[in-house]
C-alpha cells in the first residue's frame, strides 16, 4: 500500500496542542479519577455552549445515544424512525432495547432523512425519531419538531458528526428530548480517542440518564455531589453514607483525563470547524468543474461543520467508479478517502430484521456512488491542493 501523503486519511478528525498535554498530566498528577470534578466541569462547558440545561458525558457516543433511547422510555414493541444512511449505533440503540427501527429514505440534497417521507412511516407503535446530521450538517429541525409534535414522538438527535452545527442560529443538539455526540478520534473534537456527551432540557430524563449511565447508584447521606440526600435516615452533617440502586444499569463512565481533554477541546471547537469550512469551501473551488462529480451543497440556515466531505461520483461521467476512485486514490496519490456509509438496510443485522435492497433508492444510490473525502482541521494548503489535482488527475 502507498505511503499516506499529507495527512490526507479519513483518521483523527482533531488536534491537539499543548493545552491538552498540560491537561492530561495535571489529572494524572492528581490520580487520574473516573468521573471527578473535571468531569462536571466539561458537562457545565458542554451545556453552555449548546445553549442547554443539563449535560452529561458518557464513555462513547452508541452509549449516549442508547442512554437517551432509554431516557424518552423505548422499549420492546416501539418503532423508531431514522435514516438507513448512518453509523449501525444510532440503529442499535432502539433494537438493543428491543424496539423496532423503520428507515426513511433521505434527501438527495443534504444526504439527510427526507421529511417529506417521515408521516408515511408513522404507525399506532412509532415512539421516536432519530434524525442524524450526517456529516455535519443540520436536519431540516423544523419539520421534523412539527411532525413530532403531531404525532406525540420523541426526537433524540444523533449529533456525532456535528459538533458546534447550527440550524438557524441553533445548535444541535438542542433540539429534541435530547441530543447525542461522540467524540470518537474521528470526531471534530476528541476526548482521547472515545467519549461521547448526552444533552437534554428535562430534569426527569437527566436524572434517568445519570442513573443508568452508573448502574442506577443512589448514595444517601452526605454526600452531595451526584445524588439527592436522604435527609431523613441521614440528617446533614452527619458522616454516615450508603448506597443502593434503584435498578440494574450500566457502566458508561467517563474518566476525567478525557474530560479535562474535552474541556481544552471544546474552548477551539469553533476555530477547528472554521478551518473545516474553510478546507471544504478550497476543496469545492477546485472541483467546482469537474464532470461527474457532485460536491456537497449547503442549506443557507445551516452552519454545516464538515466532520467529512462527501462526493457522489457518477461513473459514466467520471469515468470511473466509486471503487475504481478509492483504489487509485490511494494507491497511485497516497491518499486515503473513505466510504460513509453503505446503507444499513443492506447489512446482514437489518436483512435479518426483514429489510430488501430496493426499499430506499436515495441510500442505495449513495451506497453506489458516494465517496467521503479526508478533511481535517490540520491540512495545509499544499495538502488540500495535492487532493484536488489528484482527483483531477484521476480523470484524465
Ligand atoms: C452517526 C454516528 N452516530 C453514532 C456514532 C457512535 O459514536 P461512538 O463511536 O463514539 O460510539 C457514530 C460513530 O462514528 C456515528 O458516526
């Protein structure tokens, strides 16, 4: 295989700098503790800059996303609607409560579910909707907020490629009952390779959250950092503690070198998704005039955040396709584009589930053409012009 050029991989969305380093050791210093101080810190950050009321970090972003299936109360005999175009955990969460998922076909536009499709898939059991935004780009959150509201269904927002997105001067995230990143070493910030955030604005399902994610432990007595005192067995001041709970739960912990990471991260979020834009806006310039080759469009409300660069690569056109594009990338220019995503519906877990090729001719179309290109707050000039005439030499 090539040696990798310029950096230009679909690996580590982030960096890092001596911020981060400086972090990391003063919480090694002080014993590196799972979910401390420095933990409640990145969650109050998290929250502010989302512009909501409660936050609470997780150990990757399938745990958020399965915590917040379990916070809007999904369990067997629900359907939940999302897109066939995504990560297999944003479909896992519901079907590993033993929920049903439904897929909706997307918008060939933004990539995203179509919301002129959703009411169709709407049934007596449908529960939820999980909109993704796909590579970095918002959903359109006001049809999907009316046709919830409508039929009575729980949005939780799968948010892990959109970071600090916007829709219409909002963030994602905020949206729905609650909203779900991760902060995987792909992601356009990282917590040290894994970790993930969930988001939401109501007290009860923060509280279930919080539980569930810590095998539903409730301290009584006097301490007061994660739960509620049970004045009345322990009155206030006194040293006594015990703990129960209140039921079985999970391990979704993060620890707080990640979040003391995540902290610094968070503080140039916007300053690494500005060189995003910036990276994607000189990409879209240089392949503006290339036939065969349809580049990423931009609703005017949306700030999209490129977590990645999709193209659709018409063969005929091109000359070449979708696979042909990845092997001679890679092997005669050194670089490294992806595939994001082949869609669910064609994977052994939801063709056991009773899904056929030919149900969502948008996904199978993106599933047959599209290629995600290498965008990363680190490439330099040099980098991203070596990525456009590569492309363009591949064509002649
Ligand atoms: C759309 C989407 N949702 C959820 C996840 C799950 O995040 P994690 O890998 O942190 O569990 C990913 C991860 O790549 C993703 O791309």
């Amino acid at each position: 295989m090539s040696k990798i050029k310029f950096d230009l991989e679909i690996k580590f969305g982030t960096q890092y700098g001596k911020e981060e380093e400086e972090a990391v050791l003063k919480v090694l210093r002080n014993n590196a503790p799972t979910s401390g101080d420095e933990c409640i810190k990145f969650e109050k950050n998290y929250a502010e800059y989302s512009g909501v009321k409660h936050a609470r970090v997780v150990s990757n972003g399938s745990s958020a996303l399965f915590l917040a299936m379990m916070g809007v109360g999904i369990k067997p005999g629900n359907r939940v609607l999302t897109t066939p175009v995504t990560w297999i955990a944003t479909a896992a969460a519901p079907v590993t409560l033993g929920a049903e998922v439904d897929f909706v076909d997307i918008d060939l536009e933004t990539y995203n579910i179509d919301v002129n499709q959703i009411e169709a898939h709407v049934t007596s059991n449908t529960k939820a909707i999980i909109p993704v935004h796909l590579y970095g780009q918002p959903c359109e959150m006001d049809e999907i907020m009316a046709i919830s509201k409508k039929y009575n269904l729980s949005v939780v927002e799968d948010a892990a490629h959109a970071i600090g997105a916007e829709y219409k001067g909002k963030k994602v995230g905020s949206f729905g009952a609650a909203g779900c990143f991760s902060f995987h070493e792909q992601k356009n910030i990282s917590t040290l390779g894994e970790g993930g955030i969930v988001l939401t604005n109501d007290d009860a399902m923060f509280e279930k959250i919080s539980l569930y994610r810590s095998h539903c432990t409730r301290v009584h007595g006097n301490s007061t950092k994660y739960c509620k005192l049970d004045e009345e067995k322990f009155p206030i001041g006194k040293k006594f503690w015990w703990q129960d709970f209140d039921d079985c739960g999970y391990n979704f912990r993060m620890t707080d070198i990640q979040a003391a990471v995540g902290i610094e991260q968070l503080k140039k979020v916007d300053m690494l998704n500005q060189r995003r834009i910036d990276n994607a806006a000189y990409i879209t310039e240089g392949l503006k005039d290339v036939p065969g080759l349809t580049l990423p469009k931009v609703r005017p409300y949306n700030k999209h955040v490129f977590h990645l660069y999709p193209i659709i690569i018409d063969p005929k056109e091109f000359g070449m396709n979708k696979e042909d594009f990845i092997y001679d990338l890679l092997n005669k220019f050194g670089i490294k584009a992806g595939f994001h995503y082949i869609p669910l519906h064609y994977s052994t877990a939801f063709k056991n589930r009773g899904f056929k090729k030919g149900q969502f001719p948008n996904a199978e179309k993106l599933g047959e053409q599209l290629v995600t290109l290498p965008i990363n707050p680190r490439q330099t000039e040099e980098a991203l012009a070596y990525l456009v005439q590569s492309i363009k030499d591949l064509r002649s």
